[in-house]
C-alpha cells in the first residue's frame, strides 16, 4: 500500500494524533477543521511557574503537516494560542513564523508554503 503524500500531526497537551492525505487540499482543509475545534475548546487561563505565561504566550494545540522527501521535506503548520489565535509557521524543529497579512486566512499560507516549498 502506498505512502500518503501529507502527513498531519495533531499535538494537543500530550495526546499526538497523525493522519495521512494523498491530496493536499485535504490535509489542509483537516488541519483547519481540528484547529477551529481546538479553539473552540476551554481557553487555558494565565498560568504561573516560574513567570506568568498569558493565554497569548501559551500554545493551546500544535498542528504540522508534513510531505515525503528524504531531504528537507516540506513542513508547515499552524499553532493555536491560548487566546484564539492562529500563527503560521514553516519548518519543523527549526520553526520560523510567517506573517499572514496578505493572505485570508493562515491556513491559506500554509498551503502556498508547501507548495512553494515541494518543488
């Protein structure tokens, strides 16, 4: 059976979940999906250790999704904040924030990414 081309990775306090899509407007679409349920669930309160972390500074829910290379494969996601926000990113440990001003939605920008990115 063959590989799925997009992998998304769902990280939400310690429970990790992955799923596999041939087509990526369809990881996409799943990604922005779980993300709206993500924020639409109980929103973290201002938490203190060692520093006061406000909702804006928490990171609610993770999602990745990923392509098939075996070098520098195409990694983009959206991370939900604690106060509802969405921030983009591209790269996977090494995670850079993209800006969405000029797109309608994040999820928008993640897709152009891994478009860009796959070639």
């Amino acid at each position: 059976m063959a590989r799925p081309s997009w992998k998304l990775t769902v990280r939400v306090e310690a429970v990790v979940e992955s799923f596999g899509f041939d087509d990526l407007d369809a990881a996409v679409a799943a990604m922005r999906e779980r993300a709206l349920s993500i924020r639409a669930e109980a929103p973290p309160k201002t938490t203190n250790v060692l520093r006061t972390y406000k909702p804006s500074q928490q990171v609610q829910g993770r999602l990745e999704l990923s392509g098939r290379g075996l070098f520098g494969k195409p990694v983009a996601g959206v991370d939900v904040r604690g106060d509802g926000t969405f921030v983009p990113y591209k790269g996977g440990v090494r995670r850079e924030e993209l800006d969405p001003t000029n797109h309608d939605t994040p999820f928008d920008l993640v897709r152009e990414t891994l478009e860009r990115e796959k070639r």
